[in-house]
C-alpha cells in the first residue's frame, strides 16, 4: 500500500535528515511542512499481484456488465473493442510472433501480467471522467466482466480479495524477471501492509 510506503519514505528520510542534520550541528527549522495526521495516507489505494491492499467486497460478471454498459461502453465500445478509450480485450498471442499478418495488439487481455491491476487501476483512474466514483463491489464486478469477456474466467464468475489474485492472466509467463535482491527486498520485506490473506504463487 502507498500508505505504508509513503509512511516507510516519511520514516527513512526523517531518519536520514536526523544523521545529517546532527552531523551539521543543530536540527534547522525551515518552517514549513506538518507531520501526517494520523489515517492521512489511508485515501491512497494500491492492490498488489498477490492481493495485498484488496479492499472487502465482490461483484459478478453479471453485475459488471451492468456497470460496464453503464459506466465504460461509451468510451471502450460495446464489445470492449475500444473507440475513445483503449481497446480492453483481444490481441492474445500477438505481442511475441513473427506473422506479419498479426500485428501486435495490446490490451489487458493481451498483455497485462496481473488480473490485480485491472481492479487497482480502474478504482482509482476510471470511469475517465469521475475517477473514483465506483463502489469496490461495483470495481470487482466490471472486472469480473473484463475477465469473461477476454475468456480468462468463466461466466459465472464471482470476485472478490481471494479470487481475483488467483486468476491467471494469458501473458503472465511472458516477461522475463528482473529480482535483483541487492536492490529491492524480497516481497515478504516490502514496506507493503502485510498479507490478510494467502499469498497466490502461480
Ligand atoms: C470518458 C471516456 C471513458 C470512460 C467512460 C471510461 N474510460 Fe477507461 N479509459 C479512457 C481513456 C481515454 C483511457 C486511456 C487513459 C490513459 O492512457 O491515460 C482509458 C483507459 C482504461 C484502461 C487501461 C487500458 C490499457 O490497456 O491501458 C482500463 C482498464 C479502463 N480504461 C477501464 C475502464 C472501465 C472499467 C470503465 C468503466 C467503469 C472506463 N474505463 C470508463 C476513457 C474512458
């Protein structure tokens, strides 16, 4: 969660500006700036590959289309096909081919590695005129209709913290990973807020 991290930033740089300031002499007041009230970082929301920051809720392909027809189609078409936003689904096996007849297509269905991102970045960037403005339920539903319009999930669908980080994106093995230990901690040691709920390993 941004919260935590943004917290973990505050901490380390208080603490890296205490070492300096006391090697300087005596701690300068430059007069501006607050401590964070307590539950200031909590309007920021991130939800990680493994379902940390997933907020409670749940909604079904069924109630999704609802949303999606309601909220969404004006700009990604009716059948998701795009038109004044990005086209959301199809394109699958097309990013890594050498048939000049398939052009690279990239969509959520096509390229995204993390069914998270879609609920991550929907709660907080769409719809393109009211970010924000969606219920988690509401968030969780137009989700599972992306999912089963992409073929990713079945019908009958319901999501919810546990489930979504479940689901298995088409592209998911198609990065090649980058740990690098010696500068990013392991995910167990990440500033994030700790799991509520079971790690998903696929
Ligand atoms: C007013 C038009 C509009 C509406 C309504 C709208 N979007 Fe979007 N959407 C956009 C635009 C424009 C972008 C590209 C934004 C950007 O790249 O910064 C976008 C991007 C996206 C993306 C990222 C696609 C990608 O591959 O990067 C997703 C997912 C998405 N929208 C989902 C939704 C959902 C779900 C709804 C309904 C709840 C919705 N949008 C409603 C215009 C809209």
């Amino acid at each position: 969660m941004p919260t935590t991290t943004e917290r973990a930033f505050v901490v380390a740089a208080a603490v890296l500006f205490c070492a300096a300031s006391r090697a300087a002499g005596p701690t300068p007041s430059y007069g501006f700036g607050a401590d964070p009230a307590p539950g200031e970082f909590d309007q920021f929301f991130a939800a990680m590959p493994d379902g940390r920051g997933l907020p409670a809720g749940s909604g079904s392909v069924e109630q999704g289309k609802v949303v999606y027809q309601e909220q969404c189609a004006a700009c990604h078409g009716a059948n998701l096909q795009g038109g004044l936003g990005d086209r959301l689904i199809g394109g699958r096996g097309t990013l890594a081919n050498s048939d000049p007849a398939k052009p690279p297509v990239k969509t959520i269905e096509s390229y995204w590695p993390y069914a998270t991102t879609i609920f991550d970045y929907v709660k907080r960037a769409m719809p393109f005129a009211a970010p924000g403005s969606l219920a988690d339920d509401q968030v969780y539903a137009v989700t599972a209709y992306i999912l089963a319009e992409a073929k990713i999930v079945p019908p009958d669908t319901v999501l919810n913290a546990a489930t979504l980080p479940a689901v298995k994106m088409p592209n998911r093995d198609g990065f090649i990973a980058d740990p690098r230990p010696d500068k990013f901690p392991p995910v167990a040691k990440s500033p994030h807020r700790s799991l509520s709920i079971a790690p998903v390993t696929n």
